[in-house]
C-alpha cells in the first residue's frame, strides 16, 4: 500500500487560487497513476482530476476543466493539483488516491484507486 498526504487546503476568495500537495511513500510512486476526488457533505465523492505515470496524459472533470491543473513529479513522489478561479462550488475535501494496479491508464473510476489520503478541507467563501 502507498502511504498519501495531502496538503494545502484552506479559505481562500471566490476566483483565488490555491495548489494542493500530496506526498506518497510506500510504493514506487512513478509506477501508477495518480488522481484527485473531493467530497461534499451529504454528497458522493466525485472525480476532479487524474494524471498518468509519466504525467503526459491528464484527465479532469467537465467542472474544473480550464481551471485546475494536476501535475506531477516523479523524482519527489508529489501529486498536485493548482486550482485557479475557485468557486464556491468547489469547497469541499480534496483527497489524493493512488491507482491499485501498476502501470494503468489514467482513470476517473473511483474504484481504480486502492489508495487514499486523509484528505484537505477547501473552503471557498463567495
């Protein structure tokens, strides 16, 4: 299992930024693809975004899409994810999660990821 913390999270202004940060440990990190859901009280978590095992290929939802941007770097094993023009709809715990299997596609199926972090609190006030 890889071990994932996430960070970064706050309050922030409607159409600020902010830029989450996960940390793995415990696998080879540069081996699976990586993706980032948020969850609303009362609500499912949804996909936001994914990125694959080199980083050229990204996916995110039709929400965030030309707002945020996922990126990664393998020689640190970090995950992050720049959320630009933040709205209030996007307040909500932002959790990173690692794929369960080795050397797979970029996916936006939450039960693709075995792995999750505790998650970070996104406040946006409008």
């Amino acid at each position: 299992q890889v071990q994932l913390v996430e960070s970064g999270g706050g309050l922030v202004q409607a159409g600020g930024s902010l830029r989450l940060s996960c940390a793995a440990s415990g696998r080879t990190f540069s081996s699976y693809a990586m993706g980032w859901f948020r969850q609303v009280p009362g609500k499912e978590r949804e996909f936001v975004a994914a990125i694959s095992l080199s980083g050229r290929t990204t996916n995110y939802a039709d929400s965030v899409k030309g707002r945020f941007t996922i990126s990664r770097d393998n020689t640190k094993n970090t995950v992050s994810l720049q959320m630009n023009s933040l709205k209030a709809e996007d307040t909500a715990v932002y959790y990173c999660a690692a794929h369960t299997i080795p050397r797979r596609a970029v996916s936006s199926t939450q039960t693709d990821f075995g792995s999750w972090g505790q998650g970070t609190q996104v406040t946006v006030s409008s």
